[in-house]
C-alpha cells in the first residue's frame, strides 16, 4: 500500500478529502461558448480551459464540463469515440461497438478488484470496441443488454454507493468508451467527491483522450497485446499497437495511471515482454498488475495457442521478467 500511495498520491488525496476529483474541477472552470460555435472553435477554448483554475464554492453556466458534453455529443451524432471511427450518427444505429444508447448491463460495489481501489463502485457497460475470441465477459460485451438509466438517476445511485462505503467510481464494460457522452451527462449530476476510474482497452480516438483530460483521476488501463498480428487475430481491431502506445502515453501525461496485463498462454515473446519493456521506458512510475487469471472462455477453444489455461510456470516468468525491469508490481 506504501507503493501505491507514492505511485497514486492524488488519488489518496482525494480518498482523504484533501483533494478535489477532477470532473468536479471541471463543473468549477467557466467557459463562455455557445452551440452554434465550430466544432474546432469549441475544441480551442476547450485547450484553453484545462489550464484555467477553478472557481472557489461557484458553479459557474457553462463550465468547462459543459463544454466537454456539447463536444461528446457531437461527436455522439458522427461517432469517433473509439479508433475504429464509424463515423455513424448513434441516435439512429449503433456502432461496431453494438452501442446506440448506454445500458448499464450491472451495477454493483465491487471487491474483486486492485486492493488501492476497492471496494470500488462499478458500472459495467454493455458493449464493446473490442471482439476478443477469449472475453470473459462476452455475455456483455459482444451483445446489447442491460438497463437505461437515466444520467441524473446514476448520479444519485454513486452518491449513495459512496455512502456504503465505494472509494472511487469505476468505469468499465465491456468497454466505457462508446458511452462517454452519457458518462459526462452523469458527472453533471454529480454533487459528491468521488475519484474517477476509467477502466478500458484504450484503444479510444486522440479526441476522447481529449475530453477524459480533467475528469479522470486514474486510468485503470488493459494492455493486451505487444504487436498488431495477435490484436487482429485474436481482438478483431487494427493499428493496436500504434494507437494503445498513443493512449497510455496521453494518459501517463494526464494523471495517474495502473497498468493491467493478462498474460496468456504462448504470449510471453510476442506480447507480454513487449508489453512490459515498452512500460519500463515509457511509464516508469505507473503501477503494474500482472494477471494470472487467464481461462479458455467464449471462442478461445477454435484457437490453439490459447485453448489452454496459463501454465504456472509461463506466467512466474513473466513475472521475474517484469521485476528484473524494475516495474512497480502490485
């Protein structure tokens, strides 16, 4: 826990009520805009307003959370939230991902997770940008299901989980990254400190990244694969590589960052070493949670390399791996 806490400390900081979460830095810095702006007008005063500070006890109409729900929703209507960019108007169709409009497939305080994090609030989305042959969660995640409860309504239910006891709100999936337009309009409702966690693939657009800038506090962040062949084959996505390396350094630049690898079976060369050297370089104070958990799910069994458990002895080496790169474990 010392680790973490040197590794987290704004986190903690807000944990302990010496710090504010950053969405409610947003709902306290004024921008002046209106919606018949450009969209590359608003993204200039957007950059302007990150580095303004707030404004002590106001809610200033608009503020810079505003501004970030008019640009989520027009990029709702022509969708590029994700790297796939569809490019399709989602009031009307639903994207690759499956999601037109958010439903929430199960909500729950959850102690499964990273022991700095729990018992974490989790909204687990329906949904996903991803098509992985492996996915633990593809009851979820390759189909629609769930609830669509209204912003202000899971506004209330996070007030009330924190109540209970949640440190932080947990974004997940499937994936939250179809759903970010939705996720800002419940952060407007939001009248509670509360740590932010943003629990994803990362393979979101530069234009995402852009809008969670000021409103994550921790980058809960899945690193799958350490080049594009096995991401096509086994993930169905393309540009893996190029667009994951992209987002974690954005992120790393951005806040805070925990960094999960699940290691696979006959991955070890191909992604898990990668993976790990590449952190070592690029992210050497993020946090570092080497997953052993791998299982046969879903559609794994068509695939040989991966019809199989994680051999024991596979994974303490990629764990020996990792700490001889001096990777902060947790």
């Amino acid at each position: 826990m010392n680790k973490a806490r040197s590794l987290l400390p704004q986190y903690f900081y807000i944990l302990e009520e010496n710090g504010i979460a950053q969405f409610n830095h947003c709902r306290h810095i004024p921008v002046s805009f209106d919606s018949s702006e450009s969209t590359m007008g608003l993204w200039k005063k957007h950059e302007k307003a990150l580095e303004k500070k707030r404004i002590q006890n106001v809610v200033p109409s608009p503020s810079l959370l505003d501004l970030k729900i008019e640009l989520a929703r027009r990029i709702y209507q022509a969708c590029v939230f994700c790297e796939r960019r569809c490019g399709i108007d989602r009031r009307t169709v639903a994207g690759n991902c499956q999601v037109q409009e958010a439903r929430v497939a199960s909500e729950f305080l959850h102690f499964g997770e990273e022991s700095v994090l729990v018992p974490s609030y989790t909204v687990f989305f329906s949904g996903c940008t991803f098509h992985c042959v492996f996915c633990q969660n593809w009851d979820i995640s390759q189909q629609v299901c769930g609830e669509a409860i209204p912003p202000d309504h899971l506004a209330q239910m996070i007030y009330q989980r924190k109540q209970q006891g949640a440190r932080n709100m947990n974004w997940v999936g499937g994936d939250p990254t179809s759903n970010l337009y939705y996720i800002h309009q419940v952060l407007k409702n939001l009248d509670t400190n509360i740590p932010q966690v943003w629990n994803s693939n990362m393979f979101c657009s530069s234009e995402t990244m852009r809008l969670l800038d000021g409103v994550i506090d921790v980058y809960l962040t899945d690193f799958k694969y350490g080049n594009d062949s096995c991401a096509q084959r086994l993930s169905k996505v393309d540009r893996y590589w190029e667009v994951v390396k992209r987002n974690h350094l954005l992120a790393y630049r951005q806040t805070e960052v925990i960094v999960r690898h699940l290691v696979m079976p006959n991955h070890s060369l191909c992604c898990s070493k990668p993976i790990l050297e590449w952190i070592a370089k690029n992210l050497p104070d993020s946090l570092v949670n080497i997953m052993a958990q791998y299982r046969p799910e879903y559609q794994a069994e068509a695939y040989k390399d991966i019809a199989m458990r994680l051999p024991r002895e596979e994974y303490q080496k990629v764990l020996s791996y990792a700490e001889r790169l001096g990777l902060h474990i947790i």
